[in-house]
C-alpha cells in the first residue's frame, strides 16, 4: 500500500491523488487553486508541495471549513463559496492568474457517511442532499413539490433512468396520502417501480438526480468551467475528475472545443480557437488496486489540459 493511503484520514480518501498530483505539475513557489476542498485530502497534499507558493481552497460546506482550520498555514487560504463564483473571490484577493486548478467533482466521503445529509442511501435521514447546508432548496421539497413532468426531467436527464416516467408517477402518487420527508420513505415509495436485483444502482441514479437538481450542479460546473481560461495563466493546468457521464461529457468538451456543445469554432485560416489543449486523449482511470482500497474511485475519469498562449 502506498504511504498516499495510508496517510489518508477516515474523514475523507483522496482519488487518485498521486495522477491529480502529478497532472497539476505543481511548482514549489506556483499558485493553485482546489475548488472542491471536500475532506482536504488533495489540498493536504498539494501544501505539501509548497514553499513559497500558496494555494486557495473552494467549498460551500461547514463541515469542509471546520476541516480546513487543521491545514491554517500562511501558503493557504480556504474560500467559503460555490465554485462557480470562482473569478470573483480570486479577483478580489487579486491573486489572477494562476498555475493550476483542480477540480474533485465527487460527493466527499464525510458527506455519504452522514446520516443526516441525506446523500446515501445505506442510512436512513432526511431527504436533504444540501451541499450548502445554508441552501434554501432540499430534495424533500423537490420530491413533495416538483410537477410529476418535472421530475421525469431530472430523473431522466440527470439520473438517467431509464423508466422515468414511471418513477415520477410513482413518486407523485405516493405522496398525496402523506408527505415524504425522509429516505426509508422514499424507499419505501419508489419501491413498485425499483428492478429487482438492480435495487443499489437504480437507487444511486434517483438519488444523484436529486443531488444535481439540489445543488444546480450542472450548472454550476459550467459557469466554473467557462472561467478556468481566464482564471489560469498561459502554460497553467485544468485538471478534472467526474464521476458520472454527465460531467464527464461537460468535460470533455470544454477541454477540446471550448464549449459544451457543437463544434469548436475556428478562425479565417481554418484553425480551432480552443483556450484549452488537451493531455489526456483518453481520460485517466483508477488502479485495481486503488479501486479495492476505495470503491467510490471505480468511476472516476480524470481529464487533464493546459492553458494554451493567447
């Protein structure tokens, strides 16, 4: 096992940090930026790398500042706020442009392993799935107030079920006798309509539906990714892991075209005008044995690319 693991906290297991470390190509004196702080395990160790350097940590969660307090150096400054307000909090601390920006779009080991932040389906809780525990939205209110048309969107488009039109007839009947207000209902209510056999994945869908919708993750995620080519110096590094097509979709298109959808635009001589150049044709994916030690990484793609010059 590598000393990576096992310095790793119960708190939060870093994925691939060794491949998101070496695609930063982190300089000792550079200025990074984590932009989903999480547990801290990459930030942890991407100080680590620092001397004279500093890196600026993201993230809308409590609980990550409460954790970010272990790591108070003078390299380090944590960001209490959504990623996508990613240029405004840099701009103010006037600290543009920088060496590299990393980007852990998974949901961190803490938050699944709290009951009561709805985000697993192993425990019973309230259906909240805030990432922002300040947020006004909670999957409660989508599931008790979302039109029965409503819900097959996002739980076709986002959680890509694949019988979503019955789910939400499901879910919209069952609650007209009575609110559903936590997991084991919510179980409970969608369970004529879960395949047999298939019941951990199927609920893993409808509950990452939820978890988008909640938190506006798509996008969120674009808003951030839009901003990456002001944010990074020429010569800088974007690197991203996703855990679902979805993003990894968003990805990889910003990476090779500049935009979500359609073709790369291309100037009068005929070439692309792609901020972005690509490193990883193919993205890159954990080892087994990572993936024995951790199965959240079995569905991880890292993309990496580099700021091209203007």
């Amino acid at each position: 096992m590598s000393p990576d693991y096992q310095n790793d906290t119960a708190y939060h297991r870093p994925v691939m940090l060794a491949e998101c470390l070496d695609a930063l190509d982190l300089r000792p004196d550079g200025r990074y930026v984590d932009v989903t702080f999480g547990g801290g395990g990459h930030s942890a160790r991407m100080l680590e790398r620092l001397t004279t350097g500093h890196l600026y940590s993201f993230d809308q969660d409590a609980d990550a500042e409460r954790e970010a307090a272990r790591l108070a150096r003078p390299q380090f400054t944590f960001v209490r706020a959504n990623f996508r307000d990613l240029h405004q909090e840099l701009d103010q601390r006037g600290v543009l442009p920088v060496d590299g920006l990393l980007a852990d779009l998974g949901v961190s080991s803490h938050q699944f392993d709290t009951p009561e932040r709805g985000f697993s389906t192993r425990f019973d809780g309230p259906l909240d799935m805030r990432m922002d525990p300040e947020g006004e939205r909670t999957a409660g209110d989508i599931v008790n107030e979302y039109s029965e048309a409503e819900l097959h969107r996002i739980f076709g488009m986002y959680g890509e079920v694949t019988n979503a039109r019955t789910l939400a007839h499901t879910l919209t009947t069952a609650r007209r006798g009575q609110a559903i207000q936590t997991i084991g209902a919510l179980k409970k209510a969608i369970a004529p309509c879960t395949p047999r056999g298939k019941e951990n994945k199927y609920l893993a869908q409808v509950f990452q539906a939820l978890r988008i919708e909640v938190n506006d993750e798509m996008a969120a995620l674009q808003e951030m990714l839009l901003q990456t080519a002001q944010v990074l110096r020429p010569g800088g590094r974007l690197v991203v892991m996703s855990y679902h097509s979805l993003e990894d979709r968003l990805v990889k298109n910003f990476m090779a075209k500049g935009k979500f959808f359609g073709e790369a635009e291309k100037n009068l001589f005929g070439h692309t005008n792609t901020p972005f150049e690509v490193l990883t044709r193919k993205p890159v994916e954990a080892t087994a044995e990572e993936v024995a030690l951790n199965s959240r990484a079995r569905s991880a793609k890292l993309r990496i690319a580099v700021r091209r010059d203007e």
